[in-house]
C-alpha cells in the first residue's frame, strides 16, 4: 500500500476513504452511505449529523470493524482496519451494560480480556467510577440504573479500556431532555481530561455543535458528507454557550441545511438498518 | 376493591398466596359437593375423603417405589436430552452453518409424536428401563434443542457488538456474552421440558410397564378402583409443581440480576 502517497491516511488518527456500503433489502439493493470521505485528527470531537435512517449508524459501525464496507476504506494510524478491535471503542444507543455484572464488573470487562492485574484494574475502574459519579453503585447490577445511570457505565467501560477512538452512536439518543443536557456536559468534562478522539454520530443540532470541533452534516440515503463545518466556539464549553449568538448563528445555518434533508428522509421508502 | 382490578398492576404478595390457596380449596369445595349434593356416582368421582385414605393405603403399599422408578426415569431422559440438547442448540443458535445442518432435521422429528414410537421402542429398546427413558428422551429432545436455538439466538447483537469493541475474540465473545446471556433463557426451557418429560413416561408406562405412576394408574383402572387412580394422577400433578417451584427458586437464586422475577 502506497501510504506516502495519501498524506490523509497518514497524518490523521483516523481517515475515511470513499466507502460506501449497500444492502438488500426486499430484493431492492439500498445504498446506505456512498462516498464518504473524512479525516480525524488525534484528539479532535467530531461530530456527525444527520437525519433518521441508517447511514450514520452504518458509518460508525464500518469504522468499528462490525460492518464490512462494500467498497473503500478505514486507515487508523496510516494501517487499514480489517475488524473490530479494542482500540475503537463503542457507545450505544440502546443500552448495552452487561445484565449479569455489576457495574464494576462491566467497566473491567475489557481489562479483564488484556489481563490487567488486579490492583491496577481496581485503580482504573475506581478512577472511572469516581469521574462518572457513580462510585456508591459500584457493585449494583445494571437492573437497578436509570438510563442516564447506564450510558454513564458504557462510558466509563468504554473509556477504561483506554481505546484510540470513540465511537459513540447516538448515545444520549434515549434520555429525556434535561439528563441528555447533564450528560452532554459530562462528556466535554471528561474530553477535556482524556483528550481523546471522538467521533460522535446525532440527529440533534444543539449537540452536535455544543460538543463538536467540527461538525459533519450527512445527506438522507444514500448518506453522503453535505458540508463540514468547524465549529469557532472556545472551550471549555458549558450549557451558557448555548444561548450565544454564535452558537445561534451556527444551529440557525446548519438547520437549514439540514431541513431539505429531512424532508427527503421522511418521504422516503422505509428501508432496515444492517 | 377496584384497586386490585387494574389491568396488569402489582398486588400485595399476601393476597396474591390467599387467592391461589383458595383456588385449590374450591376445587376442593366443588368435588365435594358434587359427591353429597350432586350425587355424582363414586365410580366415577369418589369423595375427596376416599381417595385420602387410598392415598394412605397406597403409600405403604408401593406407592412411593412407583414415584421413585418414575422419577428415575424421568430424570434420566432429561438429563441424556439436555446433556446433548443444550450444547447442540448453543451450537445452532450461534452457527448458522449448524442451524442449517441440523435445525430443518430436527424440526421434522419435532413433528413425529413420541407415542407413535412407542412399538418402535419396544423393538429396539425391549420393554426394560432403556425403553421408557427412550420414550421420555424422543419426546423432550427435538422440541429441547429448537428452543434452546432460540434462546440462544436472542442474545442482542449489541451485546455481542459491545464485547467485540472491547477487545473480545470470538471464544470470548461466546464464553462471556453469548453463555451468561443466554443461561436464563436455558433453565427456563430446561423447566418447561422437565414438564413435558413427566407427560411422557407416564404415557410409557401406560403402554408397557409394571412400575411406576402411569402403571399404578393404568393397574387402578384395569381394577375399576377410581381412588387409586385419582391419586395416580394427583400424585403427578404434586411432583410436578415441586420440580417447577424448585426451577423457580434455583433460577432466583442464580440469576439476581434478571429485571424481571422468573
């Protein structure tokens, strides 16, 4: 593979190549994402926005290494991504705790999997319990969280495993309004801690740009990248921002752009997500 | 009062024990007057009082060596089922390639009832303790093994995606996702077919025995003795919610975590 030819495969934590993925579905071949192009930069929080419909999911889930990609590719680091491994991590929509353990037992599940010994997977899963708050249920099982309590865990195990990326899907998707709002706020806590690489897939405009650097906006199916837009708004970021009139210029801009979208989308033939 | 009427709203435990406690004592109610008011013919529905001491008689008399062969019985042909049933239908909920050998096979003998090989066992097996653990085995094994497919194959995808992107490989996916995931589900199934068990020896011992529950019953009837049977077939039913109360219990005690009570 000629990678010094393609400084963006190289120079970027993560680069997307032309991928496009199709299924079938009712005999009809559906193309969920087509072309996609993009380059992240280590430490930089991306996010995707887009109306309902499977593309973001698929997207997020090729770079995971779940789903194969019809054509084009993942490079992480310069190499190209073949499978799913622990150096992406993953948040999703619906709740994904392991029922049968606890939440200790769930945030050291990857650590247990590299066979991290015991006093330094204690060390990080109470540094992690102490981050999200939650350190008094730290022996609950999963049954008795609230859902913000929940994505809360999947944070932390997914951050616990020290991944490269994360890939968070729609994450806070499920909660009510005002948890969503604590949640987003805890998220850009803790970014700003790990500076991590995330990529961040919503259909919701105010975050998108509360959490973003930059913010992609995706076409309804098949899903293609309508515009980038880097996201001029300083950080540390809190909820006051979003009453600002840059903030409020941005969401008007993007909303407009992103209407014609989901007039598309809503009109459009049903179609199952892979 | 109207409290108590929602559709699908909790109730205190304590009402909940008295309302099934007097089910049982209405049933028992019935049969009782059906005797002294109905003047139903003892032949056919002897007084709860007649089949209680022919329940003492028979228990000094053999009574309890017939439950102790029938459950031998039972419990071996559950024990071969499930030891084969389980793994091959983990193995099929989580293969494709094994669900399409086996699952379209196994899904027609489903359908060949177990007491048409009754004759068939008889050749094969002769008329000792291996043809009526057979007849249990045939019953329970087909309808064992699809449901454990089942079960195993409603595990959540994002489970298993989520271990996947923690670093997991696909023994470990299987050993520490798919397996405890799929455990409830399994002793659920696991209980439903020790049920079904008992349903087939008895129909084994009707057909060629001279021990157990459905002998004792088939010998009452051939005796025109109506009580003896009554306590056959009341035997059957007392064994069978003790397995499935103590199912219960087992699973209570394993799986603390499930949302919902089993």
């Amino acid at each position: 593979m000629a990678l010094a030819a393609e400084p963006g495969i190289s120079g970027n934590k993560l680069a997307v190549v032309n991928l496009t993925r199709e299924f079938n579905f009712k005999h009809r071949k559906i193309t969920a994402i087509q072309g996609i192009s993009l380059e992240v930069k280590e430490g930089e929080f991306v996010t995707i926005l887009g109306p309902s419909g499977c593309g973001k999911s698929t997207l997020l889930r090729i770079i995971a290494g779940l789903t194969e990609a019809s054509s084009g590719q993942v490079y992480k680091d310069g190499r190209l991504i073949q499978g799913p491994g622990r150096d992406r991590g993953m948040v999703f929509q619906s709740y994904t705790l392991f029922p049968w353990l606890t939440v200790r037992q769930n945030i050291e599940f990857g650590l247990n999997l590299k066979r991290v010994e015991a006093d330094r997977r204690h060390e990080i899963v109470n540094h992690y319990l102490d981050i999200i708050g939650l350190t008094a249920f730290a022996d609950a099982f999963p049954k008795s969280l609230s859902g913000g309590m929940k994505q809360r865990v999947a944070i932390a195990r997914a951050l616990a495993n020290d991944p490269d990326i994360l890939l968070m899907d729609e994450p806070f998707g499920a909660l009510d309004a005002q948890t969503r709002l604590v949640m987003q706020e805890l998220l850009l806590k803790i970014w700003e801690e790990t500076r991590k690489t995330i990529l961040f897939v919503t259909h919701d405009v105010e975050e998108a740009i509360f959490l973003g650097d930059t913010v992609y906006i995706m076409t309804a199916r098949p899903g293609r990248l309508k515009a980038r837009i880097p996201v001029p708004l300083s950080r540390p970021r809190s909820f006051e921002i979003k009453n600002s009139r840059v903030f409020l210029e941005l969401k008007t801009s993007i909303l407009e752009q992103i209407r014609e979208e989901s007039l598309k989308a809503a009109t459009m033939m049903p179609a199952g997500c892979d | 009062m109207r409290k108590y009427l929602k559709l699908n709203a909790p109730i205190p435990g304590k009402l909940y024990f008295i309302l099934s406690v007097s089910a049982f004592a209405l049933l028992l109610l019935l049969w009782q007057l059906g005797v002294t008011v109905g003047h139903l013919p003892p032949s056919h529905l002897p007084p709860p009082g007649a089949v209680a001491r022919a329940a003492v008689a028979l228990a000094t008399d053999g009574l309890i060596g017939d439950i102790g062969i029938s459950f031998f019985r039972v419990t071996t042909g559950f024990l071969l089922a499930a030891a084969i049933g389980v793994p091959l239908g983990i193995l099929m909920g989580s293969l494709k390639v094994a669900e399409a050998f086996f699952e379209p096979l196994l899904a027609f003998f489903r359908y060949m009832p177990a007491s048409a090989f009754i004759p068939l066992t008889i050749i094969w097996l002769s008329i000792f303790e291996a043809q009526k653990i057979g007849v249990v085995f045939i019953g329970i094994f087909f309808q064992l093994v699809l449901m454990i497919m089942d079960v195993t194959q409603n595990v959540p995808q994002d489970l298993i995606d989520t271990a996947y992107t923690l670093g997991a490989r696909p023994l470990e996916v299987f050993r520490r996702v798919l397996l405890p995931a799929a455990l409830p589900g399994i002793m659920d199934t696991l209980r439903v077919t020790l049920g079904w068990a008992w349903t087939y020896v008895i129909v084994a011992e009707l057909v060629a025995a001279n021990s157990g529950l459905g002998f004792l019953i088939m010998n009452a009837g051939r005796q025109l003795s109506t009580p003896d049977m009554f306590v056959g077939i009341l035997t059957i039913g007392v064994l069978g919610i003790i397995c499935d109360m103590a199912f219960k219990a087992l699973n209570r005690l394993l799986f603390p975590w499930l949302e919902r009570e089993v």
